[in-house]
C-alpha cells in the first residue's frame, strides 16, 4: 500500500531507464484490459471485477495488500481451485501440471484460461518490479 506502481515504481523505472517505465506499464495495462466480454458460454460479461480479484490476489500471495481493496471480492470470485493454481504457477512454476490446470475452470475455453495465465504472470512481474524498485529507493534516500 506505502509503495505501488502507479505511484512510485513507474515514475522511478523511467528515471532509470528512460521509456521502460512506459513500455511496462503498457504491457501490464494491456494484458489487464483484455476481454472477450465472455465467461464460459455467456456472452456480454463485464470481467473487469473478476480480472482486478486475479491480479489482486496475486499480489497478496507476494504480501502486497491494497488498503482501498475489499478482499472479500477475492473469496467471492475465486475458487478454491483456481487460487491453488495461481499460487502454484506464480509461486512454483515447476510444480505445475496438467492436472491443476483441468481443475479449475472445467466449463471455460481454454483461451480464458490462457488469459489467466497472462494476468497471473504479468501481476507476479509487476510485484517482483516494487520489491527490487522499493529497494532502490530505498538505497537512493
């Protein structure tokens, strides 16, 4: 909560290293943005609730926590399944297999799936970026 993307670790990656800090942020903001408006088999479906619980949840597997988020919408949303692949694909990729990931989701395209994977991935990216921003801020003050 004390030290976010859009505050500081954006500002301070284009310091460092002029125009990355924009490229990340829009590689992020696409990945995050990307909807077929669909779940399963309903078609018009705003997903953005359901996107920002993914990426939410996995900055909490990292200890990042959002005071202006309820993370009750996390609970709500995420299946006891899909947590426990989100957890294993961001925490121990090498322990992923084909099992976990028929688990979860069994009735969606496995295009949404993949979509999770992209989120999940980019989020745990993002989370590993303001730890090692943080830490040079840190050494900067």
């Amino acid at each position: 909560q004390d030290y976010t993307w859009e505050d500081h670790g954006y500002s301070l990656m284009n310091r460092l290293y002029p125009d990355v800090g924009q490229l990340l942020d829009e590689k992020f903001q696409v990945v995050y943005n990307l909807t077929y408006n669909t779940m399963a088999m309903h078609c018009g479906v705003d997903t953005s609730v359901l996107r920002r619980a993914i990426w939410n949840y996995v900055h909490c597997v990292f200890g990042i926590r959002y005071d202006d988020y309820d993370y009750g919408e996390v609970n709500q949303l995420l299946e006891r399944n899909l947590k426990i692949y989100i957890k294993t694909v961001a925490c121990y990729p090498e322990k992923t297999t084909k099992q976990i990931y028929t688990q979860f989701w069994r009735h969606f395209k496995h295009s949404e799936k993949v979509h999770v994977n992209l989120l999940l991935l980019e989020a745990r990216l993002q989370a590993a970026l303001l730890y090692a921003l943080r830490a040079v801020t840190r050494y900067m003050t």
